[in-house]
C-alpha cells in the first residue's frame, strides 16, 4: 500500500526542514513497523476508540475502555496525554461541549497501521 501524504515538516516559526513525505516516496508498509514500535497497546487502544467515537468526551471515551480492558484509568490517561502531546488526539468544543478525537496526524497513523 503506498500512501501520498503531502505533509511538510515544520517548525513553530514555519521553517521548513524538508520536502514533503510524498516527494520522499515513503512506503506506508516501511512506515508501519516504526509506528508500531513507538506507541504501546493501551495508546493504539485509545486511537482505535476515538476513530469511532466522534461527540464524547475524552474521560468518557478512556473510562469505557478501562472498563471493558482491564486497563487502569491512570495509565490510559497518562497515555492520552502522550497521544495529544505527539498531536494525535485533540480535545476541541463540539455543540457546547468537549470531545475528543483523532487529528488528521492521528488518522493517517492509524490508517497506515490498520489499514
């Protein structure tokens, strides 16, 4: 599977450091392995539950998961905390309300490793 993605890498002050993945040809397949190896089981839960959870709130989202996974509450939200720090995850106002959901980095990652 080849996936064009025309992100350029930049900085705060909009430096660019390079040219776009799609430039770079980069292989979703050579992607996926990375990708694996740098987020655990409990983050890829929390991506896989957010890609189907669209106007819930992100405590919500993290208690139904401890509670059908076993998992504590602690860890998974330490591990949301990674997730919106790598810009995977946002908590944004949807009706009047917070909820939570992927961001486009957070899609094209899960993408490339489920899809």
């Amino acid at each position: 599977m080849r996936i064009l993605l025309s992100v350029t890498i930049q900085n705060i002050k909009g430096v660019d450091y390079g040219p776009p993945i799609s430039v770079l040809g980069v292989d979703a397949h050579e992607l996926k392995p990375l990708l694996l190896r740098s987020l655990n089981k409990n983050q890829l839960l929390i991506l896989r539950e957010l890609a189907f959870n669209f106007d819930r709130s992100l405590t919500s989202v993290l208690i139904e998961i401890s509670e059908t996974k076993n998992v504590p509450l602690s860890t998974l939200k330490l591990n949301a905390k990674v997730l919106r720090n790598l810009g995977l995850i946002y908590v944004g106002e949807l009706n009047g309300r917070r909820s939570a959901r992927l961001s486009k980095l957070g899609r094209i990652v899960l993408e490339i490793i489920d899809g």
